[in-house]
C-alpha cells in the first residue's frame, strides 16, 4: 500500500439488484454520473433517518 495516493478510493453501494445492472450497463460518464458523493452529512442522516 502506498505511503500517499492521489485520489481515495471510491466504494459504489447499490440498493437492489436493478441498480447494480444499471451500474454494470452504464458507460463511464454515466457511471461519473451516477456516483454520488459521501458526505459528513450522509452519515448523519443514516443515523437520524424518520423512516
């Protein structure tokens, strides 16, 4: 492993097996697009989540 690293490295989570085939169909500017950031905030909202 690397002391240093340009970029960190990027985890895809999917919620059901039709995105993961969406993901595995898609180009790699859709898949650009798709990619949500992960922010502080997520996390939070995970934990505070009314659903």
């Amino acid at each position: 492993m690397p002391l240093f690293i340009d970029n960190p490295p990027q985890v895809v989570v999917f919620k059901n097996e039709k995105e993961k085939k969406e993901w595995d169909e898609a180009s790699d500017e859709e898949k650009q697009r798709l990619v949500k950031p992960y922010t502080f905030k997520d996390g939070l909202d995970i934990l505070f989540d009314e659903n």
